[in-house]
C-alpha cells in the first residue's frame, strides 16, 4: 500500500523559479492570475498560485508544473490601497 505523503514531490528553489513562467501560461488559460509566489513544502519547495476567482466545476488544475508542485489558492480581486491622507 502507498503512502501518498510519503511520495510528495521536491522540487529546489531552482526548479521552482524555473518553472514559474510557465506556470503563469498555464494558469493564465484556467483562470485569472493575480500572483505567482514560490513556498516552501516539506524539505523542497512548491509554487503558490494566487486566482481570482474559483474556476468552474469542471477545470482540472495542475498539481505541478515542469516537475514543482502546486498549491492553489482564490484569493478575490486585488487592487491597490487608497492612500488615506
């Protein structure tokens, strides 16, 4: 029996800035792209891609591009703050 967390991918920091251009082409065609961070995940590191908005039910997301994992997460709109004054 296979332990699924036991078989998580790393990826090193590397890896992650490598692919997070593609990442953006991926993702931009899934959804709206408002950011592309990298994270760290166990010993190696993800890309954290932030949507604005959940797509529907029916687009599958990418658990990892070019060999790094993903995490999604929708984060709403974002726009600049008002500078009060």
């Amino acid at each position: 029996m296979s332990n699924c967390y036991s078989e998580i991918m790393q990826a090193s920091l590397e890896q992650a800035r490598d692919a997070k251009a593609e990442a953006a082409r991926i993702f931009s065609d899934l959804g709206r792209v408002v950011g592309i961070g990298i994270v760290k995940l166990g010993a190696g590191y993800a890309l954290k891609v932030n949507l604005a908005d959940e797509p529907n039910g029916f687009t599958v997301l990418p658990s990892e591009v070019d060999g790094v994992p993903t995490r999604v997460e929708f984060v709403g709109s974002v726009r600049k703050l008002e500078q009060s004054g």
